[in-house]
C-alpha cells in the first residue's frame, strides 16, 4: 500500500463536468489499495460533506483560491510554469509550504497532480515521487483552436493567442524536469507532449476514461423519442459551444430542419445564441442541466459528435456507448476512443451533408442501429470500465511507489 497525496485544481464533486469525473473515478480505485489524501482548491461547500461520506480519501484539505489582486510580473512571463508564483508569490511560497507539511505529516510516496498545470506548486516538493495527469495536452488545445479561428481573428487577438500558445508549449516542454510519470488520455494528446518533450525517454503513460457501473447497470424501458437527435456537454466549454454552433448552421439547418427531426442540446450555460436557436426552431430543444442524464439520452436514437475543436476523450461518446445508443462523429470526436472503429462502433461522416445523410438514414433503421450500439456497449465493457482503468492507475502506483527514505516531520503552523 502507499500513501498518495492527490491535488485537485477543484474538489472533485459533484460529478458534472470532465474534471471532477476525470478525480473522482481513479481516486475511487486507487483508495482500493492505497490510502488517499486530498488537497484541493476552493471555497467550503455542502459538497465538501458528500464527498467526505464517500469514504475516499482519508483527509480532504481545503486551500483557499489565490487572491484577486495580481503583480503585474505576470505579464512578462514566456511560460506558464511559475504563473502564480509571479502573479502572487507570497500565496505561492504558502501552497507549497503546506504541501511540503502534508508530505511529512502524512508518510505521502506519491503526489499525483489533476491537472498538470499545477505543477509549480509540487517542483519543489522534495523526497518524493511525483505523477502528472495532463489530461487533455493543452498545447494540442490551442494549436487547434488558434487553427479553427485564425482566419476571423484580428491582428491583436491573433498575436494574443500565439503568445498564449507559445506559453502553454514551454510550460509543456518542461513537464518531465517535474515529474516521474507524466499521464494523458489520448494517443493524439501523448504524442504531443512526447514530440514537446523531444524524446527525453520520460515515462509517459496512455491512461483513458471509463464508465461507472451505475451506467452500465442503466436498464430503461421508456419508448424511444421518434426522429430525434441529442448533442449533450458543458455548453460554455469552447468545443461544445463550437460544435453546436457548427451543427446548427451546417448541417441542422440546411438539411434537418425540413425533415422536422427534433433535436435536443442538453448541458448547463446555454448563452444566448444557442437558446435563440431553440427560439426560431421548434424541434431544438435547449433542456437545461438534466440531473438523470442516462434516463433522458437512452429514449433518444442518435447521438451527434461533430467536434472541430478540443483535445483528450470525449465522456459523452462513452456514455453513449454505454447506452447503446447510435453515434454520428467525425474522425476528430472519435480519436481518443481506441477499438473504435467506424461501421462498427460508430458512423463516421466528415462533411455537413453526408453527416446529415447518415442522421436521416439511421432514424429510420432501428436495427442497424440496435446492431451498432450492441458494438459499442461490448466496446465497453471489454475496455472502458472504471475497474479496469482503475488497474493501470493502480500499475502506476506500483511502478513509482518506492519512495526515498523518509524525511523528519517538522511542525509548520496553520497557512490557511
């Protein structure tokens, strides 16, 4: 068994976005063998309790966001590895104190850090084994992104956002001086932090998401929602908002809208242009935050992915998975689910129109899609359960537990 100190940019619940269940999950295998301590970042909340009932983590520390007022030597940095320690260094120099403490206090061997642009705060930690998750590599992110969007930005916001790139590369590049292990979630997302790093030999490891078992126990026995399609995420994370919007106006619109078939966009912070599509058309349905998502997602034939932006694994191509339901991607929103393979697990259609051609062809095959999304649930189940994600974590922890010998505990008084 070894003691693991996990530190979370953001307390990893509830479960409502990529992150927490990105936490949440591993931790949950990883408590099987190991004994985790938390730290994260934030303000108390009723959340805190129900996460404490998980009986997950041995200790749960609280650290208090870094304050509002920033120095201005912020601005002059070409990466972001030591962003807060120049924007505030004084609550820098106070993080890291007390992760120094919570090492010694706690015997910790390993400190595991969600997500690696936290790393400043553990450098400097010393005597002790140090693992990364850069989940979704944020280089690839950007560069992506910047690509997309180039050709609408000004002068300005084009050289702002090559800096901002530039940052995030060099902050990348130097991941493996910071820790044993660096963990991604995609083979486009490790690849790049591998060509960053030009083939230091680091420990670089492929580590995906997986479903939980409540999901794969999901059973409905509700009717289907005739001729409908349903798009659900995060609605102000860039590439959901990016591929609603491209949905909408290039293939909903010119080819679906006649065919009257009803689709649903379901996720927290619709803004005003997504609501307004629901305004103008009434078979978009904007539904808001649905608390029993599965019950909603499982009545409804077709699932659409038609990501252009964005990195690391789609959690809603799995779910979707899971629910047997029928999905309709292009290449970019399948990349992260190796053993996919288009025609078998998924459709795949790369232009607006033969996206909708294969929307309208499925609606009305309900055994080719009963047979489709049998191959995704096996997919499933043979590769993406939490049990078995939970073992490669777990393998991990094998690999770097053995810790340097220990340090004498010296008492540091109350930070925070």
């Amino acid at each position: 068994m070894a003691n693991l100190l996990i530190l979370s940019k953001d307390l990893p619940y509830p479960l409502d976005n990529g992150h927490t269940l990105r936490v949440f999950h591993p931790c949950c295998q990883l408590a099987k063998q190991h004994a985790c301590i938390l730290v994260s970042f934030g303000e108390k909340t009723p959340h805190l309790a129900e996460l404490e009932r998980k009986n997950i983590f041995k200790k749960v520390y609280l650290i208090e966001p870094a304050p509002q007022v920033k120095s201005l030597l912020r601005h002059f940095r070409w990466s972001n590895k030591d962003f807060v320690k120049l924007s505030a260094p004084q609550y820098h120099k106070q993080v890291v104190t007390l992760l120094q403490t919570l090492v010694q206090r706690h015997a910790i061997d390993v400190v595991m850090t969600f997500p690696a642009i936290l790393t400043e705060f553990v450098d400097p930690l010393k005597n002790v084994r140090k693992i990364a998750d850069s989940c979704d590599c944020i280089t690839l992110t950007y560069e992506r992104l910047f690509a997309h969007q180039k050709k609408d930005m000004s002068a300005l916001m084009r050289m702002s956002s090559w800096l901002s790139l530039q940052r995030f590369k060099n902050f990348e590049k130097k991941l493996p001086e910071a820790h044993d292990s660096i963990v991604s979630i995609s083979p486009a997302d490790l690849n790049t932090l591998k060509k960053l790093s030009k083939g230091s030999g680091h420990h670089f490891a492929l580590i995906p998401n997986g479903v939980d078992a409540e999901l794969l126990a999901h059973n409905s026995h509700e009717s289907e929602i005739d001729n409908a399609i349903v798009f659900w995420g995060n609605l102000n994370f860039a590439p959901n908002y990016s591929a609603v919007n491209y949905f909408y106006s290039k293939i909903y619109q010119p080819f679906l809208a006649a065919h009257h078939v009803k689709w649903y966009i379901v996720g927290k912070h619709a803004n005003q242009k997504i609501l307004q599509m629901a305004t103008d058309n009434k078979n978009i349905i904007v539904t808001g935050f649905i608390d029993k998502l599965y019950d909603f997602a499982a009545r409804i034939p077709i699932m659409i992915n038609p990501m252009l932006i964005g990195s690391g694994l789609k959690n809603k191509v799995l779910e979707a998975f899971a629910l047997k339901r029928l999905v309709v991607s292009n290449s970019l929103g399948m990349e992260a689910i190796i053993g996919a393979q288009a025609g078998v697990h998924y459709i795949q259609a790369e232009q607006p129109k033969a996206f909708a051609d294969a929307i309208l062809l499925y609606m009305n095959d309900s055994l080719g899609r009963k047979r489709i999304g049998e191959n995704a649930r096996q997919l499933v189940e043979e590769r993406y359960t939490w049990d078995k994600i939970g073992r490669q974590w777990n393998q991990l922890i094998e690999d770097k537990k053995e810790s340097p010998a220990a340090i004498q505990f010296t008492s540091v008084g109350k930070i925070f």
